[in-house]
C-alpha cells in the first residue's frame, strides 16, 4: 500500500521523525542498561530490524510518489531502461487531474498507479469506501492486486491500527471451513485438543478479507450471510454466541453475479457482500504503466538480490511492453525477478521462460515446415502460433474496418496509440496498406 505524505508528517504512517525518536529509545536502552540478558538482546535485534524494515519501506513509499507523480512524463521519451519510445497520444487534462488529487491526497496504489480512467474511478471508490465500515467487494482477474487493494481500505480506515486477517477461501477444506473461521472448542471433534479461535474472531475490531469468495461452498455461504446479519459467531461445538465487530473485504476473480444465477453463489450474500463494489482492471488495459511498473520492480529486485538494476535490451523492452500480460502485474513482477535472477548486466529475449519467449526466424520458418507436413508442433510452439496468428487477425481486420485509421482502432480497442503502433510493428503491419485499400474499394464503386 501507498500512504506516505510527501507534503509533511502529519499522516497516520511512521514518519521520519517518529522513526529518529525510535531510533533514539533504542540507543537509550543499550547506553544505560547495566547488563543485558540474552532474551533482552535478542529483543533489542528484533526492535532494529524492525526499524531497519520501517526506514527501508519508508524510503521506497518516497520513491514511488515521486515516480507516480512523473509517470506521465515517463512514457515522453525513455523507458525505464533508458531507450527511447514511442509518444503515446496526449492524456486527457481531467485524469491528470484526477490522478495529482489522488497523490495529493496520499491514496497510492504502491506499483500499480496510471492515468487509466477505470482505475482512477476504482482508487477514488476504494478512497470513499475506506473509511467507513461498509463492507466492499473488489474484483478483477487473478493478479490485478486485489489482496493489495484490500490492504490500501484496511490502511485508509479507523480501523488501520486494528487486526487485518486474510483468509484464502479456496485453500479451506469444506470440513475445517466452520472452524478456520469461527473457532471450536476442545473436544469439538477429534484432534480438537484445545480452544482455539477461528479468524472472524481474530479479526474483531478489525479488517477481515476474505478472498477467492467465490470458492466458498453453499454451506459456508449460509454460515457467513448469518454473521453479516447477526454481528455474531458461535464456535464449533458450542452454543455461546460470540460478538464480532469486523468489517469485511472480499475478493473473487470469477463473476459473482452469473455465479447466483447458476446457483452457485447465494443471491442475498452477493448484494450483502458488494455494498461497495471496485473492479480492478487487467495490466492489458492499463499498458501506460508498464515502463513504471518494470522499474519499480526492476529497483525491487536489485534491492532483495544486492545487484545493480538489470538492463533490458530493446528486443526484450519491446516484448515487455507490447506482451498481453494474462497473470497481470503479478506476471510482470515474477518476470522482472526472473530476469534480474539470470541476467548479468543485461538481459535479452533468451532469459524469457520458454512458453512466452518470441519465437526466431529459424523456429518460425520450423514451426511453417512442421505445419506444412502434418508434423506435431510443440504445445508451447503451438500456443505461440495460435495467439500470434488470432493477434495479427485481429490487428488486420480492425484496420480494414477504420481503413487504416490507427487512432480510430485503438480508441475502438479502449488501447493506449503507441501500444498499438508497437503491435504493428511487432507483426510487421503498415497501416498505410489499409488506406490503399480502402481509396481503391472506394474507387471501384464509384
């Protein structure tokens, strides 16, 4: 999550003057404590990581905002391995404006900040909803940042200095699902050697996010509508009624609403769950963040691996910048890890993992024999072939429908121009053959 100011201390978020006066209580304690034990020391080494953790996170919240707050400019002229791009189209005046209020306001996602209008509406949602204890609903698919968003509201609200419980619906077994989340009692069934509180209890005053909910079985819908109804849980194996005051996030990459119609997700629960309801677009649509997003994780890594930020060779920069990204920024983080991993100074195309590595010449003009004589293709080959092929499709027949106009496609396509431009080029497509074509067809029924 994003919650540094840059303008002052005056956030709810450790500042450098609460860490020097932390800092300072730790000197105090080794300068007149007379003898230290070993579980004393040992205490005061947690306290210094700690602290150590709260500069460097606090350091890179800094660097971040000022990269958010550049971002538009980041796509002017160099990316993020200094080469030079493409100038995308001019953004419009109200995002940017929309974009500085949220900065202005400390209400960042951390690596994932453009000037794409469904994400700005989805922030300025989540910015409303956090401080209240409504409960929200946030979908998208799988690695968009939902866990992330949910941190963002939990962080945003009264509730920030509360418990924040997480819980992977999909990952509970059906028979353990009543008691991961409302607890049993000893003796409840066997192995129920002791008390134990389940997370709703956990939570209490606090923020519970459930995710995956669209994992959750009937039986366990029925058990959670009862708690959002009552404010009120029982352990497994006990009549007693516990109270809850726990505000809930849950998250689902699948549509909750034909999940109701089908019957597989209660009617009821779903409108109980999306009293605030944010949808978190894919990275596909939000490509202007990509140079940012590729050096802020590109920092990220250098930092954990204690190396110097890999450089990208424009081969491999093009492929990132026009790649569709279906894992979304969690694919891109993993890929960047990857690279800074295996790379020396630079890395190329070769680095890539081999199911979404571009294919040669040598291997395309195979992969055209293998075809050609029935031969079978490797499946990695085969699922290349089949998305490169659907792509450059799809890229002709939207230009013979504009007649060449590649402003007129990507504003069609919701697509960012200088993404487009990149596509072309990639499948080696020239809207100039589609306005010829178009003046002669033209010609013709004249």
């Amino acid at each position: 999550m994003k919650l540094f100011d840059p303008h002052g201390f005056g956030s709810s978020v450790v500042s450098y003057a609460g860490l020097l006066e932390k800092i300072e209580i730790l000197r105090s304690t080794l300068r007149w404590a007379p003898r230290l034990e070993r579980a004393d020391i040992e205490k005061l080494l947690n306290q210094s990581n700690a602290l150590r953790d709260e500069v460097m996170q606090l350091s890179r919240k800094e660097r971040f905002v000022e990269a958010a707050a550049e971002a538009p400019g980041a796509l002017d002229g160099l990316d993020a391995t200094g080469a030079a791009i493409e100038k995308p189209e001019a953004l419009t005046p109200s995002a940017h404006r929309r974009r500085e209020a949220l900065i202005e306001r400390s209400f960042i996602f951390e690596g994932i900040f453009g000037d794409n209008p469904k994400l700005l509406a989805a922030l300025e949602i989540a910015e409303k909803a956090a401080p209240t204890d409504l409960p929200v609903l946030i979908d998208g698919e799988s690695g968009t940042g939902k866990e992330l968003m949910a941190k963002v509201i939990h962080a945003n609200g009264g509730r920030a200095d509360r418990p924040y419980i997480s819980v992977n619906c999909g990952a509970i077994p059906e028979n353990l699902l009543e008691s991961e989340l409302f607890g049993h009692r000893r003796g409840a069934f066997t192995g129920a050697s002791n008390d134990r509180k389940g997370k709703f209890e956990s939570a209490h005053t606090g923020t519970i996010f459930l995710d995956e909910i669209g994992e959750l079985p009937l039986q366990g819908q029925v058990k959670l509508l009862r708690v959002l109804e009552s404010h009120e849980i029982q352990r497994v194996g006990s009549d007693e009624p516990i109270a809850v005051d726990t505000r809930i996030v849950a998250a689902t990459n699948r549509n909750l609403r034909e999940l109701a119609a089908q019957g597989q997700f209660r009617e009821d629960l779903f409108y109980r769950l999306s009293v605030i309801h944010v949808t978190l677009p894919a990275l596909r649509e939000r490509n202007d963040e990509i140079p940012l997003l590729i050096a802020w994780f590109g920092d990220e890594a250098a930092g954990q691996l204690k190396r110097r930020p890999v450089k990208l060779t424009p081969k491999l920069r093009d492929f990132l910048l026009t790649y569709a990204y279906p894992g979304n920024i969690r694919e891109l983080r993993n890929l960047i890890y990857r690279l800074s991993c295996l790379a020396g100074d630079t890395a190329d195309i070769e680095h890539l993992p081999d199911d979404i590595r571009p294919r040669t010449a040598a291997q395309a003009q195979r992969a055209v024999e293998a075809e050609a004589s029935g031969a079978p293709l490797s499946l990695s080959d085969a699922k290349r072939a089949a998305s490169d092929e659907a792509e450059r499709a799809f890229l002709e027949r939207g230009l013979q429908e504009t007649g060449g106009t590649v402003a007129e496609l990507a504003r069609r396509c919701d697509m960012n121009r200088s993404h487009l431009q990149m596509l072309l080029k990639k499948h080696g497509i020239h809207s100039k053959d589609f306005r010829h074509a178009e003046k002669v067809g033209n010609g013709k029924g004249s």
